[in-house]
C-alpha cells in the first residue's frame, strides 16, 4: 500500500524572504515549541556549482517517529532519522527539497518533495508551494492487516506537522525583517570556501 498526497500554499512574500524563512525554519530555537518534532538537523554538506550557479545542501535531520504509538511500540523506536536533499536555483528563483527517511525503512519509507516558485500571477511579491508526500508501510507480518490505517494516521500526521511549518514561516515574516540575507549568507560561505579551494590547488601546483 502506499499513501500519496499533494499539499499547496501561497505564501504572500517574494521568493527570496520565502527561502531565507526556510532555511531557519528547524534551526531558529524560537521555533522549538512548535516544532517540538523536531529534535535535531545537522548539516552534512554543502557546495556550490560555479557554472550553473545553484546551491546544494544535504541535512540530517531527526525527528519523533511519526506513527501512531502502538507502531512504535512494535517497532521498538520512537526516533527517525531523514535525509534532506536540497537544491537551491537563485537565478531561476527556485528551491527543491526532497526528504526520505534513513531508518526505519524494513517498516515503512516516506518520501516528502517540497517545491517553492515564484507564483505566476504576482511572481515579483509571492511564492507558491507545493509539496507532494508518499507514505509505504512495509507489510511486515505483524502489521499486514493493518498497513493501510497506519498510513493513514501517519498522512494525518505529516499533515499537521506541515501546518505547524506554515504558521512558523508566517511567524518568522511577522517577527523581523528576513530578506535574501540569509542566503545571499550562504552562497557567500560557498564562494569563499571554493576561492579557498582553488587557492590550495594553484599552491600546490606552483
């Protein structure tokens, strides 16, 4: 069985306070009590391609198991740890996330792909987002009867943990100033790494 849905969002915003709000959306520690969910994100990598000029970011994220409590309970675990995938196209203004979980996966896989574009009908003032999820609990013997519901509650789940999200991204626009700095931030750290790169090399070389 696999439980697949699509969410969409406007937010009234330009893209890029859109963007900048994402990326602090999980580390912003006044964020905490919303997204209690959460419970750690590291990031794992980062670089920058030079030709086509888009941002790629690879973050652990770990997170309460989002099962109803008797999963876990079979399970075992109520901790998860995801995998976010992120490719950020300044110039075409636009940003893709992909999230998969890396443990638990002998029980079920989710898939979670995040879009965020300029809206076409105000493209210049707000963003659309549109976010697409796939839920597959793996029928293990002791579930199989049950797999379909247990998709469900997990969908029910995922649904008001991406309502959380929106409000915090609302709050973070309400409650100071964000613009392109944030990321303008980490495309300069990007830079600066490959200068430095490029510097060791030519050394090496001479």
């Amino acid at each position: 069985m696999v439980k697949a849905y699509t969410q969409e969002h406007v937010y009234k915003h330009p893209w890029e306070r859109v963007s900048s709000a994402c990326w602090r959306k999980f580390t912003d520690p006044a964020n905490t009590p919303t997204l209690s969910h959460i419970l750690s994100v590291d990031t794992l990598n980062r670089r920058l391609d030079a030709d086509t000029g888009r941002l790629y970011t690879t973050r652990s994220i770990t997170v309460h198991a989002p099962g109803p409590w008797f999963v876990r309970k079979i399970v075992g675990q109520d901790i998860c740890h995801c995998l976010e995938s992120t490719v950020v196209d300044a110039r075409a203004r636009t940003m893709e996330l992909t999230t998969r979980n890396i443990s638990l996966r002998n029980f079920m896989e989710v898939e979670e792909k995040s879009f965020y574009s300029p809206h076409p009908d105000n493209p210049h003032e707000w963003t659309a987002f549109r976010q697409q999820t796939s839920i597959r609990c793996k029928p293990l013997s002791a579930l199989a009867s049950m797999a379909e519901k247990v998709e469900q509650r997990c969908a029910e789940k995922f649904l008001q943990n991406s309502a959380k999200g929106r409000d915090v991204m609302e709050r973070i626009f309400s409650s100071r100033k964000v613009d392109r700095s944030g990321l303008e931030h980490i495309f300069q750290q990007c830079v600066m790494r490959s200068q430095k790169e490029a510097t060791y090399l030519l050394a090496r070389r001479g």
